[in-house]
C-alpha cells in the first residue's frame, strides 16, 4: 500500500468532523491539565491567573470537577488538587487499552541493547503526542519522561513521522511547525525534506534539534488503515554515539514496529 502523503487539497474523507467549541468542556480540562503539573495544591485565584479564566466562572467549574470526584478541596486551605475519580478513569482506559502492554516487552529489549532510553507514544492528532510506555536503561542519562506526559505531535523524530504520514494539508502542518519550540530549531524547508525522508525510509532521526546534545530516533506504528497510531523512539547522548547508531536502532525499531503494525491489521 502506498504511504498517504501530505497535500494541498484534503480528500473529503480526511477532514474529519467539524467541532463545535465547548468552552466550559476545554476550561474544565485545562483546569485538571494545570493541577496535574502542579507540584503543590493551588488556589482559585492562582488557577484563574494561569489560565487567564475569570476566577468566578474558575470557581463555579472547579466545584463541579470536586463534586464528581475530579478535583479535591482542602477545606482550611481552599486549594485544589486531583482527585481519586481520575485514577478509576485512567484504570478503565489502561484496561482497554493493550497496547502499552504489548509493547513493553520490545522498549525493555532495546533499552538494554542499546542503553538507552526507549518510548512508545500514541500519536493523537497534530496537536499532540502522549507517553503510553517506556523503559530506561541503566546509563546516567535519563530523559525527563513519564507515562503520561505529552509533547506537540510535531516535535522531533516522532513529529516528523506524524507529518510524513498526516493526511493532512501542508499549509496546517506548517502553521502547526511554526508553533513549535525546540532547542536548536531547524528551519521549515530543511525540515520539510526530513519529512519526506521520513515518508520514504519509514524512521525519522532528530540529532540535537529538540534537545541539545540528544538523538532521537523514531519508526511508526500504523493502523489497518495506515495511518500512523504510534510511534517506537529511542533517546541517547549524541556524542557517546558512534556514528551508525541511527541507522542500526532504526532498523532495530522498525522491526518491532512492522511487527506491531501487523498484530493491528490481524486483529481487524
């Protein structure tokens, strides 16, 4: 099957379904998003100021959030924090979702082969990409990264592959790359050929652009339809690197990925 490429003009059946903003959805959500990077409780006040909400429409959302169990109140202190409703939410979503668990196997594997530290991320949208597993090698350097975190889908190698095999328009993918921040930026056309580089080998490979001194390798994960789910990324110290590093974990990545790829087609 021929590798979907970004275009101009989206085929109808790409352009997905047109929404409608829910803001008191989105200030719930942004509200729980901010108290889960939070390393301390906070104050309506200190939340309204982050998220630029007016602190009684804060107010009025948090108790919601509190009263099912979202959120949790000290009452001496009058600040919020998560609550234990979330942890039955994320249960039931690890409980439907098997791919972490099939997947573990593979990153421990090459993090010890390879010593370093290997990530499998869901690739949500263009907007977004989120830890669903991972495995650390015994190496000195650690990769600030948990299950769970999120990163913009366009970064790095993984945002390369999710751009390569976006069916999505070029002028969106490039207002979306204009956003982004990373340590040593490249520029948007040199960018763009790594991602149709990406599109033709099917791995992609950030050397010291997202973080200095680190390199990213990435292989996607498809879908019976074949677009990109996942992604497998092993992270290193560039310079503790020899210089075919990239292209052999890529291999090694891609192997594991085409064999995850196929366990979704013969699950359909």
């Amino acid at each position: 099957m021929p590798s979907p490429k970004p275009h101009d003009d989206p085929h109808p059946t790409d352009a997905g379904p047109r929404l409608r903003a829910v803001p008191a959805v989105s200030r719930a959500v942004a509200i729980m998003r901010l108290l889960g990077r939070a390393p301390n409780p906070m104050g309506v006040k200190a939340i309204a100021q982050s998220l630029d909400m007016v602190p009684s429409t804060c107010l009025h959302i948090v108790r919601v959030l509190v009263d099912e169990g979202l959120l949790k109140v000290d009452e001496s202190t009058k600040r919020y924090s998560l609550g234990s409703g979330l942890l039955s939410l994320a249960r039931s979503a690890l409980q439907t979702n098997t791919f972490p668990a099939i997947v573990q196997p593979a990153l421990d594997r090459i993090a010890a082969k390879w010593n370093v530290t290997a990530i499998a991320a869901e690739v949500v949208d263009l907007d977004h990409m989120i830890v669903v597993a991972l495995s650390k090698s015994q190496a000195p350097f650690r990769l600030h990264v948990d299950v769970g975190s999120r990163f913009p889908a366009l970064i790095s190698a993984t945002g390369r592959l999710a751009a390569a095999f976006s069916r999505s328009p070029w002028a969106k993918i490039e207002q979306r790359f204009r956003a982004l921040r990373w340590e040593s930026p490249p520029d948007y056309a040199s960018w763009k050929a790594d991602v149709e580089r990406a599109r033709t080998q099917k791995f992609s490979i950030d050397v010291g652009n997202y973080i200095a001194n680190v390199t990213l390798v990435a292989a996607p994960v498809f879908d019976v339809k074949h677009r990109i789910t996942h992604s497998l990324t092993a992270a290193g110290i560039s310079n503790e690197l020899n210089p075919r590093w990239g292209e052999e974990i890529a291999a090694d990545l891609l192997r594991e990925a085409e064999l995850l790829s196929e366990m979704s087609l013969s699950a359909k």
